[in-house]
C-alpha cells in the first residue's frame, strides 16, 4: 500500500493531481467510510425493495378491494414524486414528529437516524417500481399453469410462492436489473441529508483540499464498479434460473 | 362436527353424484341441469361437440368452476357449498389438462414431488421414492431429471399424470388429455390411462377418442349444448345411437 500511496504522492508533486485519498491517511478512511456507507445504503434498500415488491405484488392480487386500493396509492405517491421530495419528506416531515428522546447533552436525539430514513425512503422509493416489475411478471403467468396448481390442492399463498412467483421472477428480472441499478445511484440522494455516503465525503475532502476534478473522477470510477457489481451479480442470477428448453 | 344432514359415504354409494347442475357465464347457460352418478371405481367418458360444456361439466366437480344451481356430491361432500373445503377436495380429485400445464421451471421428477411436499406436508425422501415409482409407471425412466419444455407432448403429458397421481387421488378427472398431441403420442398416454382404469381408479374422462371410449369405458355420455342427450354402455351409445344428435356426431367423428 506504501507503494501507492508514494505513487499518488509523486503524481501530485509532478502533475498538480491531487488524489488525497490514496494518500493521506485521515482522507482515505473518510473515503473508505463513505464507501462501505454507499455500500450499505444500496444493499440494504435493495433487499428492502424486494421485499417491498414481493409483498405489494402479492397484495394487489389481493380479494379486498381496500388493499388493492391501499397498494395502488402506494404505488402512485411513490413513483409520480421525485425522490429527493420523497427523502426530504420522510426526514424533515415525518423525523420531527416522530417522538424523540434527550441525550445526555440535553439535545434532541430522534428516534430514527437520517441513515435509517434514507434507507427507508429508498426502499420505498425502489419498492414502489418493483411491486409494478412483479405484477408486470405475475400477469405473464399462464392462468393454465396456476390452474394446475390450484388443481392439487395448493393455497393461494403455495401457489404464489412455488409457481407464479419462480416464473414471474424469470421474466421480470431484466426490468428488476434496471431499478436495481437505478436505486443504487439514487442513494447519492441522501447527501441531501447528510448521510455520510461517498458523494458527501467527496464534497468534503474537495471543499479541504480543492480537488474537485479529482474527486469527482474517483466517484465516477466508484459508481461503474459498484453498478459493474451489481449487474454482474443480477446476471449471474439470471443464468442460474434459466430453465433449459423454456422460453426465449 | 360433521353436518347432520349428510350420512357418511360408503363406497357402495357413487362416488360422484350430480343432480340437476346448471351453470352460466354471463347470459350464456352452458350447464343446463347435467345429472349423473358415477361408481367407485367406475371410468365413464363423456363424448359430445366441441363447446357443449364438457370442460365446465369436469371443473366444477374439483370446485375450479362454481355452480349456479344443483349438487354435486364428492364422496358424499356438497361441492356447491360456501363452506366447502375446495383443498381437501382437491387433494382427493386428481385432474389432467389438455396443454398439460406442467410446471416449467421443474424437472420431470419434481413436478411429480411438488404436491405431496408442498400440500401434503410429506416426507421428501419418501416422496421421492414414489414419484420415481410413479415415472416408470407412466414409462418414462430415464427423464427424471429432464425439464418439461425438453420433453415431448406425450412425455409431458405422462408427467402431468403421474404428477396427479402423486396425491393419491379417488378420483381423476381427464380433460381431452390427448387432444394436443400428435397421432403416435396418442397412443402411449391412451395405454396410461387405460393402466389406470384397470387399477381400479375411478375416471371421469372427456375424450374424442371413440375407440377408447368403446374399449374402457363402463358408462358413455353424449353431450351437447349443455344438456346430457343419452347415456348408457359404450356398445349401446358408440354404436347403436337412439338419438339423431348423437348419430350426427358419430357420423362426423368416425
Ligand atoms: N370461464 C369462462 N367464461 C366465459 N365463457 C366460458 C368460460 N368457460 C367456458 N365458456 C364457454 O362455455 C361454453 C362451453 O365451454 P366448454 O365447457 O369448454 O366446452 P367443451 O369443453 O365441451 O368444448 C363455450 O361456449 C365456452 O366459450
Ligand atoms: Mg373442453
């Protein structure tokens, strides 16, 4: 590592380009907190908005009209608002209502963190779409194939979890590879709220160190990666359900 | 618990036991009061044209189409009953569809293991062991682990059966189980039928295959336009017709 460091150092000294973070010890475990913090945003709102979109897709199938409707508003607010709205809501709007407790300096201590409400409100945010992506692969399920289901004996719950949601997510998983990605640089959003995520952390090593063109290369190369990752991982999911002699 | 006014089954009652069932889709009376009684153990086919309700006839007895009108008793149970218990029904009603409907995301065996593991809450390694059984029943070794869109229809179809089979069923009901499949495929699902029939399990079958009907079937009913036009021993019915409706549509089929 000594080695790297060194070698941004002479870039610096010799081209004027100043990446503190590979250097300089305090900027690079700033960075590195950033990182893991991005990183965790997009990990666990992305599971969040699975879940989110699993249980929205399987409520809108729903008998009661009242839950189908509750889904539908659901859906709309989310999707028909911008995010940052969305993340502003939640934090300034509903943070300040929610009761908080006194620490021991005397100051408010919320209940929820704005790292909480950022994860909430992406997972919202991303769910919303994902209920639509899941209803859109539920609806490609042949009504025979669930027939056959519901013809041994499976419940609505069995036919749903063993049948039309496997078959669902195959022809879904494209559109889901989109949001997901979408949603993972959407977490830059919750700069808006100070979360410490590595969009905020490079504004604040810029703002110390005048590096602005720097940093924002580095963004650039950190956002490919993790989308990089991401899509990898969403294709390798997609080859592994391929089911031999079905479809395409 | 058990409702008063429904003595317990035996098997020397029918099995099956429609009275007077009459079905709608919107102003379109498809079912107009379809009567028939069925033994244990009994295979009676149902013959008729296209579009006289032999399809709707079969999906209400395993409650996949409710009826407006009427009773149908299983094993002594009201169908046409708010209160029914449509899985336990469906647990004791095995059904083959025309398109098969396997699952497609499962191999051969597994289509055949779902049900008892997910249903019937049984023990896999158990299950696993009659569902192979059951595939070499229906002659199909060998493809256990080969997906449904890597067989052939007939193959598909003798999966589909043997996936009924896996419940146990007192009853199967066979929906033109033949009707997509291709002239030398007719044959080897005919002949797992036929095994069935044999075995003593009772089957409700809608088939366009007279010369099966003439060979296993007990009982023949000639349907059409929602109405029952003649029923009665294969010989009697495929070959000595009393009614004009049924003669036209002998002529036209043979
Ligand atoms: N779910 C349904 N909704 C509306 N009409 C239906 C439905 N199922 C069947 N039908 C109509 O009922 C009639 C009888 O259909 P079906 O029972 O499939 O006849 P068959 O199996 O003898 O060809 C047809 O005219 C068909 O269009
Ligand atoms: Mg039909």
């Amino acid at each position: 590592m000594a080695v790297v460091a060194d070698w941004f150092r002479w870039l610096y000294e010799a081209t004027g380009f100043n990446f503190t973070i590979f250097y300089d010890p305090y900027d690079a475990r700033q960075m590195l907190g950033g990182f893991l913090m991005t990183v965790q945003l997009s990990v666990i709102s992305i599971l969040l908005s699975l879940v989110i979109g699993i249980l929205g897709a399987w409520l809108q199938g729903s008998n009661l009209r009242l839950v189908r409707g509750l889904v539908g508003g659901f859906i709309t607010v989310f999707r028909n608002t911008p995010p940052l709205v969305q993340i502003f809501f939640f934090y300034f709007g509903i943070g300040t209502l929610l009761p908080g407790t006194e620490n021991q300096w005397g100051m408010r201590q919320p209940m929820l963190s704005n790292v909480q409400w950022a994860i909430i409100s992406l997972s919202l945010f991303a769910g919303a779409f994902n209920v639509e992506i899941f209803r859109s692969g539920i609806e490609a399920v042949p009504r025979t194939t669930v027939e056959a289901a519901e013809a041994l004996g499976y419940t609505r719950l069995g036919t749903y979890r063993h049948v039309v949601l496997p078959l669902a997510l195959r022809v879904c998983l494209p559109a889901l590879n989109n949001n997901l990605v979408n949603l993972l640089k959407t977490t830059t959003l919750a700069y808006a709220i100070a979360v410490p995520e590595m969009l905020y952390v490079a504004k604040q090593i810029w703002g110390s160190s005048q590096n602005v063109l720097e940093m924002m290369l580095f963004l650039l190369f950190a956002y490919v990666g993790l989308v990089g990752i991401l899509v990898f991982i969403m294709h390798r999911w997609e080859r592994a359900m391929r089911i031999p002699g079905y479809g395409r | 618990m058990a409702p008063a006014e429904q003595p317990a089954w035996t098997p020397d009652q029918p099995i099956v036991r429609l009275r007077d069932v009459r079905k709608s889709f919107g102003s379109l009376e498809v079912l107009k009061g379809i009567t028939m009684d069925v033994a244990k153990g009994e295979a009676i086919c149902i013959i008729g044209p296209s579009g006289s309700g032999k399809s709707t006839l079969i999906r209400c007895i395993n409650a996949l189409v409710a009826i407006d009108e009427g009773s149908i008793l299983v094993e002594g149970q009201e169908v046409n009953d708010p209160k029914l218990d449509k899985l336990a029904l469906r647990r004791k009603v095995g059904m083959v569809f025309q398109q098969y409907n396997l699952f497609p995301h499962k191999t051969a065996l597994q289509n055949v293991m779902m049900a008892p593991v997910h249903v019937l809450k049984q023990d896999r390694r158990e299950v696993e062991d009659r569902a192979r059984a059951l595939m070499r029943k229906v002659r199909l070794e060998g493809k256990e682990d080969a997906y449904p869109g890597e067989l052939s229809g007939g193959q598909q179809q003798r999966v589909a059966i043997a996936r009924s089979l896996a419940m146990r069923p007192d009853i199967m009901l066979f929906d033109e189980v033949t009707a997509a499949l291709d002239p030398e495929t007719v044959k080897e699902v005919l002949q797992t039928i036929r095994q069935l029939v044999e075995d003593g399990l009772t089957c409700l079958i809608v088939t366009h295959e007279m010369g099966f009907a003439r060979e296993v079937a007990d009982h023949v009913y000639f349907t059409d336009r929602g109405v029952i036009v003649e029923h009665g021993p294969p010989r009697d019915i495929l070959s000595n017709p009393r009614e004009e409706r049924t003669k036209a549509f002998l002529e036209q089929v043979l």
